[in-house]
C-alpha cells in the first residue's frame, strides 16, 4: 500500500504534502525569480526577431522581390536567420526558464548561486547573436539546424553547462520524496542535449565525416533535438500544468512510466526515415521506419493518458488561460506525432519529401505544439514570480485565438499544398514544367504568409502584455488569477 499510495503522489504536483507551505513555496519562487526572468524576457526578444525574419521570408516564397536589394536579406540568409531564432533564441531561453522554475518547485529546493545561471544566460543569447550575425553575413554552415558558424558555438556549449549543471544540482539538493513525472522528462532533456549538439558539431563542423553519414548524423541531430530536448521539455510542462491546474492526479502512472520510456527508446532512431530513397544503407533506412511506427506507441498512451486527465473537466478550457494553450499544445503533439510516423510510409514519402508537406509538419511540432505549450506555462509562471495577476485577459484571449487558428490555417494551407506539389512531380505520364508547379503552390504560399500575419498579432498581444506586467505596479493586496471570465466557484491555486 505504501508503494502504491508512493506512485500516485509521484503524479499529482496539484496536490501538494503538508508540510509544503504556501511560504516554502514563495520563497522557491523568489529564488528563481530573476534567472527566469531573464531567460523569458530573451525568450520574448527572440521571438519577436525571429517572427520578423519569418514573415520578411515568407513574404519573399510569393513576391520574390520583396526586400531584393540587400545581400542581408535574400530568402536564403532571412529563413536560416528564423529559424536559428526561434529554435536557439526563443525556444531554447524558453525551456530552460521553464525547466528550472519547474525543477525547483519539484524538487523542493531554493535555486542556489543565480549569478551562474545570468552568466550562462548572457553566454547563451551572446553566441545566438554572433551565429544570426554569421548568418546574414554569409557565413552559414548550410547544416540544418546547425547552421551557426563555428565561432559561435563554444559560448553555447558553456552556456548549456551552466544552465545543466545547475538544474541537476537543484534537483538533487530537492527536499521532495517523490520524483514526479515531470521530473523524468526535464532531467532527460537536460542530459540528451549536450549528447546531440556536442556528437552534431564534432561529426559535422570541427571533424566532419565523409560521405552519407554527413546526412544520417544531419538528420539524427535534427530530428532528434526536437524529440528528445524539446518535446520531454514541453511534455514534462503538460505533466505539470495539466493536474496543477485541474486539481486532480494524471490519470495512470504505469502510462507514464511506459509513455516516458517507449520515447527514450524509440525516437533516437526515428529522424532515418527523412532520408527514404536516399543513398545510404537500406537496413538504416528500414530501422527508421521502424522506429517511427514504434512511436505510435508513446504517443498514444500519452494521449491516453491527457485525456483521461481532462475528462468530466473540458469546463475549465472556458476559463484558464495556461490550460487552453497546454491542452492545444497537447493535441498537437498527438497529431504532429502521428503525421511524422506517417510519413516513414515508404509510398507517402515519394510524395511528401522535398515539398511544402514536410514545412507545415515542422510547424505543427515546433510551432502548435512547443511553443503553445511554453505560451501556457508563461501564463502560470509570471504570476508566481511577479505577484501580480497578468494585467489582460482580453491580450491573452486575442493571443490564444490569433495563435491558434493561424497555426491551423498554416499547416493546412502548406500540406495541401505539397501534397499536390508531391503528386505533380511524380505524374510522369503527364509532367508538367515545373514553373508551373511552382506557380500553383502561389496561393497557398500567400495563404501562408496571412497566417503568418496572424501569429505575428498574437506574438505582438503576448509581447505587449508582458511587457505591461513587467511595469505595472504590484497591488497591495493579493488577487484572483487572470480568467478569460469568472468561474462559477474558483479555487485559487498556487
């Protein structure tokens, strides 16, 4: 009995033991108070500067002359710049003020020495400046998702260190008697990364290797810093906010223990099956695929796992600002997940490879899943750190739907779009010039670039609110947690 009632304590962060005062926990938060904010508030630059490099480039997919003049801005140079942004700038600053808010309350522990995570932090967004400064200089590496010259990486490998090395250093001075869920994920992501990033740049950049297995490590970093540093980040989130909020246990443990590991399995070997029909050894090609129907599994029982939490709750999407995005967030990993083992489909990725298909499923991943996840842990964050309720709901509610049905209509319009692209392009019966192909996704790229449009008011509502939060003043007295409207009975959570 003692086991059991062990193992469902370890999955309800929403209820907290006895002992664990409202006091304890206002003083973990004051400790992680300025560290985190400063890695949201480079989290909410970056985002911005990487939304304007997104939409100058899609701009430049329909009206190829737009901003022609300058060598600065050419659609090669522009589209690397957005993505290095958002995924070392925004996503990255995002995850580790996340990571360590939610280590620390896990675990029970005060931060301890701050100052080392504002150096690491200065590290971090330092080389993230030199390597987009690199970039739209001409120097890019063209490696995917490690495009950052040379000379700005090392500030990013001390940088990880630091931030690493002190999450792990929090976790293990914790006070908790239990390690939660969420606790697996974020102490798998802090140690999977360093793993990726230092074998990628060894192997690609400063030792290069020779031939195909350039493109399998390639595509072996790439996939898998989505899957094994961002996706435990925003999953250990979900784990968190989803009972945090509702106020009741995550469903099953034994789901979690077999969702969590199934993941770490699986997904290292999955990124293979991006290079189907390519010129590297059929039997890798083949454990790819594999590999991507075998994470059919996690994904499924992680659903499984969230909905049954959100059952006989799905009246509180109508009122809580962090669970609207964390439950987005969380249908889209389901989805995005599904539709990536779907493409291992030897046949599907005839069509799909090399077309707009394969954008709009890096959009769902990174974009309706992570991002809105990380959106929703923000709403919870600030107020605790600050003390101070999020000054509009009406900011959030436009950020949410701006947000939500832009990501929709994006990832529509483009795998629409290259699905049909796909499909022309094999018609070898009836070929057509391929400027014609090109000339057909045209509406569909113009669909994109509104959609664009869309997200971009949502960033500006989310980056304005923050901002506004961050200087009002703090009430003398305590108030009720910002509501898209009032519940009729609210317990106010900390």
């Amino acid at each position: 009995m003692a086991n059991a009632s062990s193992l469902a304590a370890s999955l309800a962060p929403g209820t907290l033991p006895d002992e664990v005062k409202r006091a304890e926990l206002s003083e973990i938060d004051a400790s992680t108070k300025a560290p985190a904010l400063f890695f949201l508030i480079s989290a909410v630059l970056w985002l911005l500067v990487g939304t304007a490099f997104a939409l100058i480039a899609s701009f430049k997919m329909h009206s190829p002359n737009f901003l022609g003049d300058s060598e600065w801005l050419t659609f090669g140079r522009v589209r690397t710049a957005h993505l290095n942004a958002v995924i070392y700038g925004w996503s990255v600053n995002a995850s580790f003020a996340v990571a360590f808010w939610l280590m620390a309350r896990l675990s029970r522990s005060v931060l301890r020495h701050p100052m080392i995570l504002f150096i690491a932090g200065a590290a971090w967004n330092i080389g993230v400046t030199i390597g987009l400064i690199g970039i739209l200089a001409g120097d890019s590496t063209s490696i995917e998702w490690l495009e950052f010259p040379a000379y700005a990486t090392p500030l990013l490998f001390v940088a990880y260190a630091l931030v690493g090395a002190w999450a792990v250093i929090t976790f293990r001075f914790g006070k908790s008697k239990h390690i939660y869920v969420s606790q697996w994920y974020i102490l798998a992501a802090l140690f999977w990364f360093p793993w990726l990033y230092s074998i990628a740049q060894i192997m690609l950049i400063f030792e290069p290797a020779r031939g195909t297995v350039q493109a399998l490590v390639n595509w072996w970093f790439a996939h898998n810093v989505l899957g094994l540093w961002f996706t435990p980040i925003a999953l250990g989130a979900v784990y968190y906010f989803l009972p945090k909020v509702l106020g009741r246990p995550i469903h099953s443990y034994y789901l979690s223990v077999l969702g969590f590991w199934s993941l770490a399995f699986f997904y290292n070997w999955a990124g293979v099956h991006h290079l189907i029909g390519g010129p590297v050894p059929a039997w890798v090609q083949t454990a790819g695929i594999a590999a991507s129907f075998m994470m059919v599994v996690p994904v499924v029982v992680v659903a499984i796992n969230h909905h049954m939490t959100m059952v006989g709750r799905f009246n509180a999407l109508r009122y809580s600002p962090t669970l609207r995005f964390i439950v987005f967030g969380a249908v889209s990993y389901t989805l995005a997940s599904l539709q990536g083992s779907s493409m291992a489909i030897r046949s599907w990725a005839e069509v799909t490879h090399f077309t707009h298909y394969t954008v709009a499923h890096a959009h769902l991943g990174m974009y309706a899943f992570f991002t809105m996840v990380m959106f929703g842990s923000i709403y919870y964050i600030m107020p605790r750190l600050m003390l101070k309720e999020w000054p509009s709901a009406t900011l959030i509610s436009a950020h949410f739907w701006t947000t939500a049905i832009g990501v929709i209509v994006y990832v529509l319009a483009l795998s629409i779009a290259g699905v049909r692209q796909g499909l022309e392009m094999n018609d070898a019966e009836h070929y057509p010039i391929f400027l014609q192909i090109v000339e057909m996704t045209k509406n569909y790229l113009f669909t994109r670039s509104l959609a664009g449009v869309l997200m971009t008011i949502g960033h500006i509502a989310f980056a304005v609110n923050f901002t506004w939060m961050l200087l009002k003043a703090r009430p003398a007295q305590s108030t009720v947690p910002t509501m898209f409207r009032t519940p009729p009975a609210m317990e106010v959570t900390r």
